[in-house]
C-alpha cells in the first residue's frame, strides 16, 4: 500500500542519513502509486470517492511540500498527534452523556495541547485561568511571549 510505504520512507528520511536528494528519489515511486490511485478514484460511481479524490489533486502540490522542504512533515503527521490523546481518551470513555460535558472535554483537551505545544504547565496555566475567573481578572494568554515560543 502506497501510504505504508510513505510511512516507512519518511521516516527513513527523517532518522536516517538521507539528504534531500535521496528523499526526492525514494519517494517518487509512492507518489507515482498515490497518484495514480487518487485518479482511479475519479472515475467510480460512489460521489463521495470522486469528491474526495477531486480534493486531493486540487492541493496535489502543496500535499507534497515536504519532499522539498527541509523540516516540513507529511500531511497530516503533526494533526494525528495532536489528536491522538482526544480520541484515546473517548475511546477509553466512551465518550460523554451530554453536549457540556462534550463542550468541556473538547475545551479542556485543547488547552492541554496547547499547553504542551509551548511547554508550559498545564496545572499552572489552569490554576491562574481559574483565580483570574474568581478575582474577575483577564484570563492568563494562550500564548506566551515571543521569547518564550518554542
């Protein structure tokens, strides 16, 4: 499966001694088979396959970057693992029993991610969000100063 295989060459590329040239080489053949199975996909009967397939060569380019572009990862990569922890924890859940607690979850996940992206404290961003919200202070930033981004 061509998606496999993107997998295992970009992290050959990435951890290993590949240079530019050596990634562009090794991941023409997967794009080859990615693209022609997109195309495939427009020519099906299921709407949903060819609107999804329309979609991807539409930002085909782009989609790509990082054969190019030092430092820049596959689609998707850093959006999976920003998810992963929401989608454990429903799974270990089974979710919520109603819409605000739903609303809670999704919220309180997000400041966890953003929390962890910067390297700040969680437990310490929460606790000045709550004493702002009890002295009717502003709330604390969600981002920190220029000179503390990551």
């Amino acid at each position: 499966m061509p998606v496999d295989a993107l997998g295992v060459a970009w992290h050959a590329c990435r951890d290993g001694p590949t240079d530019r040239a050596g990634r562009q080489a090794g991941l023409v053949p997967i794009q080859v088979a990615m693209h022609a199975r997109v195309c495939s996909g427009q020519q099906v009967r299921w709407y949903r396959i060819v609107g999804c397939s329309t979609a991807r060569l539409a930002h085909w380019d782009a989609r790509w970057t990082f054969r190019q572009v030092d430092g820049v990862e596959p689609p998707n990569t850093a959006a999976a693992r920003a998810v992963r922890p929401a989608v454990i924890w429903r799974t270990l859940r089974v979710g919520t029993q109603r819409s605000d607690g739903s609303r809670w979850v999704e919220r309180i996940l997000s400041v966890v991610t953003t929390c962890r992206e910067q390297r700040r404290s969680v437990i310490q961003f929460l606790t000045d969000a709550v004493r702002a919200a009890w002295t009717g202070q502003p709330v604390p930033a969600r981002l920190p100063p220029p000179e503390r981004l990551p």
